[in-house]
C-alpha cells in the first residue's frame, strides 16, 4: 500500500542495496563559440563534471561535497535524467538506464525524485499545498482510487514530513508558511511519487540556521523508516558528518576522495578535504564577527581559485593550489588509491600511491596566499 513502511529493518543484508549508481559519469557543456574560436575551428567546453562514479545504497545517505561550481548540481540533475550526459551510465537496479523525456521519465522520476535548494521557487505561489501534493500523487498513480482514498494519502504524506495536524496544512499557499514548513511540503511531494532515491540538493542552505537540523532529522527519518537511498549535496563538510554514512568529496569536476563520513571528516586523506575542512566554520568560533568569517574562505586558505573548466589544469585539477603538489602531479591524472586507515577509504592522490609512500613526502608548505 502507498507509502506502507516496509517490514524490514535497515540493519537487514538487503539494507546496503545499491539502487543507483553512476560509472564514470561526465558532462561537457557546449560554450559559446566567440570570433576567435570560429576562426581557429574551435569548440570549447566546461568540463562541469568528469568521471564520476558512485553508488546510492538503500537505507544510506550519501553525502558529495565540494565549493561552488565543483559539479554538485550538475550530478544530482544527471542522476534525474534532467540532463542527458556526455558519457558514462547511470544504473538502477541493476539496469543501464537513459530517459529522454515522456513515459519513460514518468517512470524513472517514480523511482528517483529531486528536492532543491529553494523550496518557494520549487511551490508555485498560486496553488494550495493540497494541489501540490494531489498533482505528485496523481501523476505518479497513488491518488487512490475515491475522494476519501486521495485524501487519506494527502494526510499520510503530510503526517510523514512531520506537518500536523495535516488539515491545518492543506489548504494553505506556500507564502503562508515559513521556509522549513515549505521544504518539508516539498520533501511530502518528492514522497508523493513514494521513491526510492532522494537527491537533495542543498537542502537546508537557504533554511534559517535554526530549523535546519529539523529538515535533517526528517530526511534521517525518511531514511530509515522508508529505507529511502539519499543523496545529500552539500558544500558543508561539517553537517556530512553528523547527517550521511558515507561522505564523496569534488573538486572541480572530479571526484577527490570517498569512505565512511566518520573517516573523510576525521581523518581527511586529500589535501583538498583538508582544506574543505580547515575552513569549515567552526561552532566555538561562529559567534565570530563576520570579518573571521570572510577570512576563512578555501581561497583564503589554499591560495589561488578554483581552475577553469573550460581548460582545466592538466594531471591532478586541485594541482596549482595543492601544498603538497609533486612533479608527477602536474601531468598524470592520480586513480582512486586505498588510503589504508579504514575500509573502503580512499582519495585520488599520488600521496597514496605505495611509491610515493615508501619515498620520502615532500613537506607540506602553503602557496603563497593571492589577492
Ligand atoms: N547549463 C549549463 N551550461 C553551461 N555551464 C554550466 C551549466 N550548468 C552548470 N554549468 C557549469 O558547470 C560547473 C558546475 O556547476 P554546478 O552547478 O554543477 O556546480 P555546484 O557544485 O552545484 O555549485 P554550487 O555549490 O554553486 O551550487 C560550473 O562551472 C557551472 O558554471
Ligand atoms: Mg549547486
């Protein structure tokens, strides 16, 4: 029955399923063509994401993060098949999967549903929450068969995010309620299609700091009693930690390092998560003035910006802000290497390499910081 819990615990085998997965997934955007780029013959491309490879396991969260334009987005929207993609799979179930548009991706989005970072840009202002959620449940065939049948399912979807008593709910627009009651309007939605993949993407950023850890609990709840697969895109390393099992971290365009959320954030391997985390705010700090704040960016950090997509850096990308870059890094592209300390851990860095671990490491130092 719609959105019936089902009888097994997340402990079970099947629990850590994979549902969706991604194999070398890569996305070029065609740019522009100026003057000088017709001339010479040129057609140039942002390399927004590049053989990324992941997998969505049911019952687990995953969490990918990364600074602005490392390709976050573009790879929840990819998953969804809003994207066609230059090349890789995308896998569910088992199955290579490509949807372009119609039937099929009415049925694809019955599985996969997306939630996004502004959940009043997501509601259109002239309709009740009634008719968002009736319209996902219609779609997606779990309206029930009578008036009573859809209602009861409109009450379901609104007691499962958490919104009670659902009828004072129902008949409200979206600018009636605050933020956090309208993500979890569109979380109920998402559910309407009763999925079994959740791609969140930044879902509590735009959120008052406040209600954020409540939408976090929800999902968590989601997560486990509907044994939802989650993925959790977020640019904040720190709410990884507390919020996904297993925390993926890019880096313009590629992925840098992958394992269990407790390992990447306590014992980060790529310099890059170093970074990430060195710059994340830190709560004894964050009643700060803002001025600390602005002085913590990566950038500030690391020195320099993030590269170029159009002509990404050559071997490693993070290569030119890294501080323990060696030669081979400027020119051979590092694979996933095991880091060794736990299960599954693992970062593309020629650090990790056994040749490199048996010589000598340079020694960290910091570039020079630029304005
Ligand atoms: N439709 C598009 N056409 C051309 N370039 C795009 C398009 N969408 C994204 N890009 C580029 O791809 C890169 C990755 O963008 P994406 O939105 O996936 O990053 P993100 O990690 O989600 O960033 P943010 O944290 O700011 O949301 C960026 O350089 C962006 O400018
Ligand atoms: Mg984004």
């Amino acid at each position: 029955m719609f959105l019936e819990e089902p009888g097994m615990a997340p402990s079970d085998d099947n629990a850590a399923a994979a549902v969706l997965s991604a194999q070398g997934l890569t996305k070029h955007f065609p740019v522009r063509r100026g003057l000088a780029d017709l001339l010479a013959r040129r057609a140039r491309v942002v390399h927004a994401v590049d053989d990324v490879t992941l997998t969505l396991r049911r019952g687990r969260v995953t969490a990918l993060v990364g600074e602005s334009g490392s390709g976050k987005s573009t790879v929840a929207r990819l998953l969804s098949q809003l994207y066609p993609r230059t090349s890789g799979d995308i896998v569910l179930h088992g199955a290579v999967t490509t949807v372009r548009g119609g039937r099929a991706f009415r049925a694809y989005a019955r599985k996969v549903q997306m939630i996004f970072q502004d959940p009043f840009a997501s509601l259109n202002p002239v309709h009740t929450i009634r008719y968002h959620l009736t319209r996902s449940l219609r779609i997606h065939g779990n309206g029930g068969r009578t008036t009573a049948e859809l209602e009861d399912a409109l009450h379901a979807l609104l007691n499962r995010v958490h919104l009670t008593p659902p009828e004072r709910y129902l008949d409200k627009f979206p600018h009636e309620l605050s933020g956090g009651q309208r993500q979890r309007v569109a979380i109920a939605r998402a559910l309407g299609a009763n999925p079994e993949v959740l791609l969140a993407d930044e879902p509590v950023s735009m959120l008052d700091v406040s209600i954020r850890l409540g939408v976090l609990n929800l999902l968590r709840d989601l997560k486990e009693r509907l044994h939802l697969a989650i993925l959790y895109i977020t640019h904040d390393i720190a709410s990884a930690r507390y919020f996904a099992d297993e925390t993926l971290v890019m880096y313009a365009g590629r992925m840098v390092e992958g394992g269990d959320s407790e390992t990447v954030t306590q014992r980060p391997a790529h310099p890059y998560t170093r970074l990430l985390i060195a710059s994340a705010p830190d709560p004894d700090t964050i009643q700060g003035s803002a001025h600390e704040a602005v002085a913590h960016t990566p950038e500030d950090r690391a020195g320099g910006e993030p590269p170029s997509l159009i002509a990404p850096p050559s071997g490693c990308r993070f290569h030119p802000r890294c501080p323990a870059a060696m030669a081979r890094c400027t020119t051979e592209l590092p694979p996933r290497l095991p880091v060794g300390d736990a299960d599954g851990h693992w970062a593309a860095c020629w650090l990790y390499d056994p040749a490199t671990v048996a010589a000598p490491r340079p020694a960290p130092s910091r570039p020079a910081v630029t304005a």
